[in-house]
C-alpha cells in the first residue's frame, strides 16, 4: 500500500503528464488545422512519428542519468 505521500506524488505527476499530452495536442491541432498561405499541413505521420522519437530519446535519456546519478544521491 502507498503511503499518502506516494499517493499524492502519483495524483501530481498523473495530473502533470496529463496536462502536458493536453498542451501538446492543442499545439499539435493548432499546427494541423492552421491553414499557410493556401496549403495545409500534409505530413501528420512524419510529424507524429518525430515525435514518438523525441519521447522515447527524452525517455532514454531519463532513466540513464537516472540510473547514473542514483549512486551518488
């Protein structure tokens, strides 16, 4: 069982990865829907495919210096 402190850590960062995919997809519908000069946006696979990339490398990164740093904490 988690402790309150746990449960509330978990709440704040559920809350904070859901409001940061919400940020995210009101940028990205922006950037879809946005009409330039004419010409609409035509590579959605390419731009959701980057940035699958850009998670898993942040993601990557993460757990590496995690895993660096947690002998010298």
């Amino acid at each position: 069982m988690l402790s309150i402190n746990e449960q509330f850590k978990l709440v704040g960062l559920s809350l904070g990865i859901f409001a940061s995919y919400s940020i995210m997809a009101l940028y990205q519908e922006k950037i879809f829907k946005n009409d330039y000069e004419g010409e609409k946006f035509v590579y959605p696979t390419t731009f959701v495919a980057l940035q699958c990339l850009v998670y898993f490398v942040t993601a990557k990164g993460e757990l590496y210096f995690k895993k660096l740093f947690l002998f010298v904490i």
